[in-house]
C-alpha cells in the first residue's frame, strides 16, 4: 500500500474529490492553507495499492493541470462610466503529491 | 519509530485521544473533514516505537469499532400527537489507520 | 526526497515558515490543534532533498527552541489599587519532527 499525500488548490479539490471517488478511490481531506504569503491549499491522503499509484497521479494531473485563466480587469472606485475592462491572464491549477511507502494498513 | 495516521469519526476522537494518553502515546490532532459526501472525520498522528505499534492499532480498534446503535425515528413537523417513534439501527464508528516508517524523530 | 512533517506551537509558527520560506524551501501548513487538553498547535509539510533534512531541522530548532519567558501575573477582578504584578517563567516553544521517506514526488 502506498499513501498519496496531495497538495492542490481549492478550487480544484471538489471536482477531484469526485473524480478520485467515482474511480473507487477513498480520499480523506484535510483542512489546510497555504504557507507564507499563500493561501486556499487543501490537502488530501488517499491510501492505494501500489499498483494505482500512477492512475491516482494521473487523476490529479488531470484535475489540477496548471492552466491559463481568462479574467477581466474591475474599475477602480469613483467615475467609471468610460472604463474598458481589459482581459488578464493569470495561471491557476497546480498540485504538489508526495507518494510515501505504507507498512502497514488496517481499516476497521 | 512509526507514524501512525488514524483516520476516525469525529464522535470517537475525544475519547480515542484521552485513551492514547493515558497510555502515554503523544497525539496531535488535524483539523480534518470526510471526502465527497461524506463528513466528520479526525485525523490523529501518533509518532510511536515500532514496538508499540500494535498496542496503538489495538486502542483504536477498541475506541472506534464498528457498531450498530439503536436510535428512535422523529416525527415530521405537523400533528404528531399520534406518532409512534421507530427505532432504527444506524452502523457508527470505523477507522482507517497507515503506519508509515519516521527516518528521524526529533522532539525539541 | 524526504517529507518533513513538522507539529510546532502556533505562536512560532509564522516566523518558521517566514524563515523556510526565505530559505527556498516550500511549505504546506495543515491547520491543526493538540491533542487532549492541549491546544496551539500547527502542523507544517516540507518537501525536501535529501541532503537538506538537516538544514531544514536546523531552522526549526532555531526558531521553535524551548525558551522561558517573563510574564507577569494580572491581578483578580476587584480591589487592585494595591497589585504588585509578580514576574513569573513560562515556557515556550517545541516543535515534533518527523521525517519520512519520499518514494516519489511530483509537482504540477
Ligand atoms: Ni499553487
Ligand atoms: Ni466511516
Ligand atoms: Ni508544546
């Protein structure tokens, strides 16, 4: 058995909760934040054979590709009645996994 | 040493963590919630000598075994002057527990 | 890659992770809480090379060291024209570490 510790942003970790159940995976979230400077992290342990290591990775890879995200540009207060809102890219997604050795698994 | 993660219901954890203490056991307790669907669960780390693993595992069979409670139906809102409570019985408990191997334990 | 899983006061907790971070090393904080009748602590996830496990451990023990501090005792709600505040040690800080094996790690 392996443990997949799983960093992800939380807006990506609904869908990959779902994901990861809908293929039979059991996921455990802890609540997490980020560290300095950084925030909205959530952390997930899925315990896995050693064989399903790679499909939960792929799984993961999937749902929390780093990605360019299209948003707009908002007015500052005061007079904005000629404000053209400018498109702005910004990456959003990512995903740190850790993949540790389990000695021993026991689910009562 | 061995980290032993507990994954356990919430309405077990204040007495799983007293148990671990009285048997001298270190606990630190993650703010931690279910999967998809699923809610209320407690992560514990219990950092522990290989040879007391086994004793670790067995208090936290003992605290978080699986069982059927007895519990009553409630009426819906409206006239129940009538209402006959049923009782219903509703599987409580459990626990998913990793052993993993610490390579270096520190405690400062 | 190892996993250094760090459980340190919450009062330390920010400047540790300052201190990492300004040492290039990447940090997840797991909110968390101590065990019974315990309370204030966080847990901390570095992913590290190998070689640097020491360095790592190294920052935690400078800025987690068990210290005294001076603090003074308040006066009981009533009469305190007369209070002599009475300097008293408390102390602080400690942090548990352990460390585990990475079997594979991957960022995205
Ligand atoms: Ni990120
Ligand atoms: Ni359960
Ligand atoms: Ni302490």
């Amino acid at each position: 058995m392996k443990l997949v510790i799983a960093i992800v942003h939380d807006e990506d970790s609904h869908q990959l909760i779902e994901k990861l159940t809908e293929a039979d995976f059991s996921v455990t979230k802890l609540a997490s934040t980020g560290g300095f400077l950084k925030s909205g992290n959530t952390t997930l342990l899925i315990g896995v054979q050693k064989e399903k290591v790679s499909e939960v990775i792929k799984i993961i890879k999937k749902v929390c590709k780093t990605r360019k995200q299209i948003t707009t540009t908002t007015p500052m207060i005061g007079d904005n009645s000629n404000y053209i809102p400018i498109p702005i890219e910004v990456i959003v997604g990512g995903a740190t996994i850790f993949v540790v050795d389990i000695e021993r698994f026991e689910k009562i």
